[in-house]
C-alpha cells in the first residue's frame, strides 16, 4: 500500500501525469498539493485546494495574481525559496486561510494586509527588521506568531495590539534589546524571546499577561529576575544569562510554578527556593554553587546541580525531598558523601555522580535507584555492603575510576543489573577475575570490561574477552565448577565468543 503510494507520488511527480495535478507536484485526495523545485506558484491548481505547500523552489516575488483562483485555501506554506517581496494585499482576499508560513525566505518585512481568519503566521528565518501596528492589523483570530531567526531589535506593544487571541509568540533568535509593557496580550500562554539582546525587562511587561504559563528568556543578558512575573506562569526559563542571586522572595506568588531553569548563570548560592512549593524540576547546571542550596521545594522531582563546586552532600540537604525521581550531582568537587545522604529520598531512580572526587561508592543509596552513574572519579574497590540494596539497579557506571578488582558477592546482588562499565579501571586480570566474568556473563548482563593493567604479562589484554587468560585460567575455573557441584558445568571454550558491544555509555536518563 506505502509502496503503491510512493510509486504514484513518483509518478506524479517526475512527469505530471495527473491531469490535475501540475508539474513537480504530488497532489493527494484531501486537497493537498506538495511541490519543490518551481519557479512560480503553480496556476492551475484546482479552485478547492485547501493546502499548498511549496519548498526549494525559486521565487522571488509573490503577488495577488497567483492567489486569485485559490478559493479554499486554507493552509500556504512556501519553505526555502528565496522569497523577497510580497506586493500589497497578497493574501488580503484569502479569506479561507487560517495558517500562513513562509520560512527560510529573504522577507524584509511582514506581508501587508493578511486575512482576517489567520490563526497560523510562522516567519521564521527571514530578515524582518521591524514590527509595525499595521502588520497585524484586523489579525483578532490569531492564535500562533513565530518570527525566530529574524534581525528584529525591539518590541513594543503598540505593534502587538490587535492580536486579542494570541496564544503563542515566538521571538527566538532575533537582534533584540528593549521590549516594553504592557503587552496587552490577554490569551498569551507561551512567550519566548531566547538567544536576543535583553538587558532588562520592563516592571509593567507582564501586567495584562494574566494567562502566560511559559516563558523564555534564555541566552540573553539579563542580571536580574524580573519581580512582577504573573502567577499564571508554569514553567520558567533563564538559562545562559548574567544572573548572579535569585531572590525566590520576589517569586513566591507564583504558586503553580513547577518549572525552573537557571542553567548557565553566575550563580553562587541558592536561597528560599522552598518558597517555590510546586516546583517540581529545578535546573542549575553550570552555575558557581559551592554547596546545596539549604532548603529545597518539598515536591521536587528533578534537581540538576551538575558542573557547579558542590563538594559535600549530606542527609540534611534531602532530607524533605521525598519525591525526588533525578538527582544531578556529576562533573563537582563531590568527596564527601554521607552514608544514607539520600535515604529519605524514597523514589529516586537516577543518580548521576559522575567526574566528582569520591573515593568509594556512597553507602545506603536508596533501593529504588535503576541508574548510578560513578564514572570519573578514585574509587578504589567495589564492596558489597555498597550495593546489597540496590535490587533495582540497572546501569551501573564505574569507568574510569581506580578498581583492580571485583568482589563477586557485590554483584551477585545486582538482580536487574543489564549494564555495567567497567573499562578505564587498572584491571590485575587474577584468574579470579576472571570467575567474576563468568558470573556476569551467566547473568546476561552486558559488561564493559576494559584492559588488564597487571599482571606484567597480562597488560593490555581484554579480561572479558582474551582467550590467552582464559586458556591460562581453565583449570581454576574448572576446579571451582567441580567443588560447587549445585552449578552446572559449563567449558568456557563452548561459549559463543563475545560480542563487541558498540554502544556507547550514552542513557537515556528515563528508563524502565
Ligand atoms: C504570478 O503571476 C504573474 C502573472 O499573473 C506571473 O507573471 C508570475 O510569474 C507569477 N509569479 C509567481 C511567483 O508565480
Ligand atoms: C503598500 O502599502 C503601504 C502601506 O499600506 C503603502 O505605504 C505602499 O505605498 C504600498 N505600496 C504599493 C506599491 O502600493
Ligand atoms: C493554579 O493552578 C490551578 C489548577 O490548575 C488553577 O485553578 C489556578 O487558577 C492556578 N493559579 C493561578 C494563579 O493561575
Ligand atoms: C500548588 O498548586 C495547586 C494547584 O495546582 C494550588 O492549588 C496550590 O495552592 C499550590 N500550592 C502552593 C503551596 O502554592
Ligand atoms: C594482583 O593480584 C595478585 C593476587 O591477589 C597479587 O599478588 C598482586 O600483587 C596483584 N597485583 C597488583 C598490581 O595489584
């Protein structure tokens, strides 16, 4: 059926043969017309196309003759074409058209008098420098406008003034340094102005903002939260910003805020963030903290504190935090860590401690943990009251750390273990090493084993799978098969030979 489809598009396509359908065109049974590579708007389109959309083309110039016949035309998007002008009143006549696009074109400006109906105008990736009033005028349906990527440097509200229905703006990616209140906007949910120009905001920015639940500010300057943000809002973005103090005070109306995200500032202490009692997801990546902030929101579920000068963690730091799914502490100066620091923490299940300072592996981590990330850093051995509660334990990650050797009672406790990295650790291949790699491979899990370090003769040979320390220790692994006669016998050489798992250390940090 795909195929018979793919073939038909084909055809249509390659030389027209559908009468209705014109050159470098596919056209489907719902009135949609797809077509690249033209040099005009197709003229013969049937009178009910609803949808036309057009990519990779060349057209520089569009103008009201090529829309006249286009009476249903619901749906315009022109991709890629290299548009540079729109004559007056273009579209104006459309009077069917709710969704207008024309990204990745050379518009100068916002096409004059568009249709009272539009719900849809996505501009992106052009080079409109200016907003007028007039733009959008007599536009009351609108719900969505996207201009990201465009050369665009202040926004005010005057220009805005006629979108009563707006539900979205999006301003990513333009030149912009000033914007000013109120934006009468009373229907916005989602505004984002990331990656412009952005100084300050304005105290009376928000003030007919009484719907806005998401809201962007990321990668622009600013060095302060603005203090009169709505309550409405749901989730927070300031990331890659100057923010040097956050003043969770000035924020504490915003009592359904469950999202916030302050990556990349200059961050150096964490205060009051308990204020935020419906904060759920708490982002802090690549700040200066030099500690855990004192008090965090009861409700967490996700606290991301990677890439900061942390160096201790204790159970005082989570002890309200019961719901905690995602803790991020890797890529710190972590060396102290106290035992049972997380034990209140009763749902975790991802724990990331990578490239920190630890000489051990934490004791009583929570039961629930399925993923415990500890690469980078000096443990030295892997004992088994570290891990003889961990029965959920998926990815256990212990690359790059200082272990020689592996007790295999550790790991005979790991029921759901299926992935284990081992390699960057200086092996001393012992034959009974060798036996822990029997244990693991009996129980399917998937190792990463890395090079022997000693003994002299061993270095640089592969533990879990060289056959020359395997030949070397046969007869120890056969001894200790005959003295447990419980476990079936089994001749290593009768194994399939290992398979060389490709996969990185990449994880999703969600897993079942
Ligand atoms: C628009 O229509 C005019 C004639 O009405 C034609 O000359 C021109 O090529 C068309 N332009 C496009 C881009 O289709
Ligand atoms: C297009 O419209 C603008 C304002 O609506 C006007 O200033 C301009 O002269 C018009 N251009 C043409 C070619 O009619
Ligand atoms: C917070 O969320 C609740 C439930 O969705 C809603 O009823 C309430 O109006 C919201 N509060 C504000 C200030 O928006
Ligand atoms: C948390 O959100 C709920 C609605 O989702 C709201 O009713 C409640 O007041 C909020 N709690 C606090 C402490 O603000
Ligand atoms: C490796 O283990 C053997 C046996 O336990 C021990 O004698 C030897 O010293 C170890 N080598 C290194 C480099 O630790």
């Amino acid at each position: 059926m795909h195929l018979l489809y793919a073939f038909l598009v084909l055809l249509s396509l390659s030389d027209g043969s559908d009468p209705h359908c014109p050159g470098r065109c596919s056209c489907d049974s719902v009135q949609s017309v797809q077509c690249y590579r033209l040099t005009e708007v197709p003229s013969g389109l049937p009178s009910t196309t609803k949808k036309l959309y057009i990519s990779h083309s060349k057209i520089q110039h569009l103008q009201l003759s090529n829309f006249t016949r286009m009476l249903a035309l619901e749906d315009f998007i022109l991709l890629a074409s290299g548009t540079e002008s729109v004559e007056n009143d273009t579209f104006k006549t459309l009077s069917t058209l709710k969704t207008l696009e024309l990204w990745k074109n050379k518009l100068r400006r916002v096409p004059r008098a568009l249709p009272a109906n539009l719900e849809v105008l996505k501009l992106n990736d052009n080079s409109i420098y200016v907003l007028h009033g007039s733009d959008f005028e007599g536009l009351t349906k609108l719900k969505t406008l996207e201009l990201k990527n465009n050369l665009i440097s202040a926004v005010s509200p005057s220009m805005l003034s006629s979108l009563a229905s707006l539900q979205s703006l999006m301003l990513d990616g333009n030149t912009i340094e000033s914007v000013a209140g109120p934006l009468a906007l009373p229907h916005l949910k989602h505004m984002s102005m990331e990656n412009n120009k952005l100084r300050i905001i304005p105290a009376n920015l928000f003030t007919s903002l009484q719907s806005l639940q998401f809201l962007s500010f990321s990668g622009n300057f600013l060095t302060k939260i603005p203090v009169t943000l709505p309550k409405s809002l749901l989730s927070l973005k300031i990331e890659r910003n100057q923010l040097k103090v956050v003043r969770f005070r000035d924020m504490k109306h915003l009592e359904n805020l469950s999202h916030l995200y302050l990556s990349e500032n200059s961050l150096s202490s964490i205060e009051g963030a308990q204020l935020l009692a419906n904060l759920t997801t708490l982002e802090l990546s690549q700040n200066q903290l030099q500690a855990l902030p004192l008090r965090l929101p009861a409700r967490l579920q996700k606290l991301d504190i990677s890439n900061n000068l942390i160096q201790r963690v204790t159970a005082q730091d989570f002890q309200d935090l019961r719901d905690l799914k995602h803790l991020f502490l890797d890529n710190n100066i972590v060396s102290l860590f106290e035992a049972g620091a997380l034990q209140r923490c009763s749902q975790l299940s991802n724990l990331a401690l990578e490239q920190n300072l630890l000489l051990s592996i934490p004791l009583r981590l929570p039961g629930t943990l399925a993923r415990l990330d500890l690469k980078g850093n000096a443990i030295q051995d892997i004992a088994e009251r570290e891990l003889k509660d961990l029965k959920q334990l998926q990815v256990l990650n212990l690359r790059n750390n200082k272990i020689s050797a592996l007790d295999l009672k550790a790991l005979e406790g790991l029921p759901r273990l299926r992935h284990l990295y081992l390699d960057g650790n200086p092996w001393n291949c012992t034959c009974s090493l060798l036996r822990a790699r029997e244990v693991l491979k009996a129980k399917g899990t998937d190792v990463r084993g890395g090079q022997c370090a000693a003994p002299a003769e061993r270095q640089g040979e592969s533990w879990m799978s060289s056959k020359k320390i395997m030949r070397q220790c046969e007869p120890h692994l056969r001894l200790t098969e005959k003295s447990k006669e419980t476990k079936k016998k089994s001749k290593p050489e009768e194994h399939p030979s290992f398979r060389i798992n490709m996969d990185d250390d990449y994880y999703d940090y969600e897993i079942d």
